[in-house]
C-alpha cells in the first residue's frame, strides 16, 4: 500500500504540489472557520454522511475519463514528458489523491464515533498516581492528541469536498486535450466512387 501510495504522489507532484494547490489552503481556511465543531466532533455526522457519495462520484469522474478515450488518444496521453510525466498519469494521480484524501476522512470520522479510549486513559492516568506522578501532563497530552486528531478529520472533510471539484476540472481538462489533438489530426482523404468505364464498342 505505502509503495503504492508513493508512486501515486511522485505522479501528483509530492508535497509541494499539494501545499501550492488553491483546493488546500481554502480547506485550511473553512477548517479554522469551523473551529467550534472540533472538540465536539459535529463534523463527524456530515463526514460520514457525506462522503461515501462523494467518494463514488470521483471513482466515477476516473472511469468516465477512460471511457471517452479511443486507443489512438490514449497513446498520446500516455506520452511522457522531459519530466517524465504524462497527462493521463497526471490526472490519475490526482483523481487518486482526491480518493485518498476521501476515505482518510471517512476512517477519522467513524473511528472517533466508534472507538472509545476514555477506560484506557482513566486506566493510564490512574497508574500514573499510583507512581507518585501528576497525571495533569499526561491528560493534557491525550486531550491536545483528540483535538489534533479531530483537526484533521475536518480539514480532511472540507479538502476531500474540494478535490471533487478538482475531479470535474480533471474530466474538463482531458476533454480539451482530446478536442485539440482530433482538431490537429488531419483529415482522411475521402475516396470519390470509382464510376464503371464504358464497354469496349463492337
């Protein structure tokens, strides 16, 4: 999977695509704005409500890419650049990181619904005294790691909301690339029907 993962955002451009992209600072932006719901988990409802429809209409958005694709316009897609890099690779590394970034969510929201750490705290904490020590460092710790935790899950949510419309711009994008190259290719002549030549006269 990590292998995987790895060759997927080596195609998307690595992080310093992801932190130039417009889609992550205005997820940044819309989390901060919803600071409230993060230390009481609102946002959980919506991401699990959410985002499985999501998920498959990107899914979707990747399958309808191929299907408009003869064999002749995928060889050319398929053509890299000096970078090494091609068009169909770019979009599918980005259609991808958009998946990723989806089910990330989905797995923070339901794992902070269902998961329950509050025994194996008390149970830290309480073994914590019994050495001596303030348990006060340590339950700041665990309360500072559930709101980080949190954070995350949210900006997940807003970014994932955002990269279905980076998708819809990717089937966009490979449209226009498809219309160029049918509008470059040239024509095939057109044979006119050959008309029968008279009989040979008696």
């Amino acid at each position: 999977m990590f292998e995987n993962l790895r060759k997927l955002y080596v195609h998307y451009g690595g992080m310093k695509a992801i932190v130039k992209s417009s889609y992550f600072w205005v997820s940044v932006l819309l989390a901060v704005l919803s600071y409230q719901s993060i230390a009481s988990y609102e946002w959980t409802d919506k991401a699990v409500s959410v985002m499985p429809s999501l998920t498959g209409f990107t899914i979707a958005a990747f399958a309808i890419i191929f299907a408009i694709l003869d064999p002749e316009m995928l060889r050319k897609l398929v053509a890299a650049d000096d970078q090494g890099r091609s068009p169909i690779a770019e979009i599918a590394a980005s259609i991808g990181h958009a998946v990723f970034i989806q089910v990330s969510a989905m797995i923070i929201a339901i794992s902070s619904k269902l998961v329950d750490l509050n025994t194996a705290v008390i149970t830290a904490a309480d073994w914590i005294c019994s050495k001596g020590y303030s348990p006060k460092i340590f339950v700041c710790a665990i309360d500072w790691l559930a709101f980080s935790f949190s954070a995350i899950g949210l900006f997940f949510t807003y970014y994932g909301v955002m990269l279905v419309l980076a998708a819809i711009l990717s089937i966009v994008r490979m449209q226009l690339i498809v219309a160029a190259a049918t509008k470059s290719k040239p024509a095939k002549p057109t044979k006119k029907p050959s008309t029968p030549s008279p009989p040979p006269s008696q």
